[in-house]
C-alpha cells in the first residue's frame, strides 16, 4: 500500500499538497474530498483538479521566465 501511495504522490500534480499548505488543512483529508465527492457528482471534481494542475505548471513557467539564469 505504501509504495503505492509513493507512487502516485511522485508522479501527481500537487495539487492537494499545495492547497494543505496553503489553506493550513490536513493533506489527507483533501485527498478524500475529491475522492469522494468524484464519485458523488460523477466526475466534475476532476476537472476541477486538473484545471488547478494546470494553473500551478503555467504560474511555475512564467516565474521560471521571469528569472532569467544567467551564463558564465
């Protein structure tokens, strides 16, 4: 069960990582939310999810951009 829950925390998005942290919440207890309310209203959480996802790669692009390496 372990390397399982290692498996899908390397490779997720970070989305509910990063909401624990921002909201000060149990990690876990947002993990379940999604989880369940997927199953209750079929799906829509997970655009939800994804949406979130994809904000955190963009806004994680552009302060890469915005702080140019310089070269030697």
């Amino acid at each position: 069960m372990e390397k399982i829950k290692l498996f899908f925390e390397e490779r997720a998005f970070g989305v509910c990582s990063r909401l624990g942290e921002k909201l000060n919440f149990p990690i876990d207890s947002i993990r379940l939310f999604f989880i369940y309310t997927s199953f209750i209203t079929m799906g829509s959480p997970v655009i939800i999810y994804v949406s979130m996802a994809m904000m955190m790669k963009i806004r994680k692009y552009f302060r890469k951009s915005n702080n140019p390496i310089l070269f030697d």
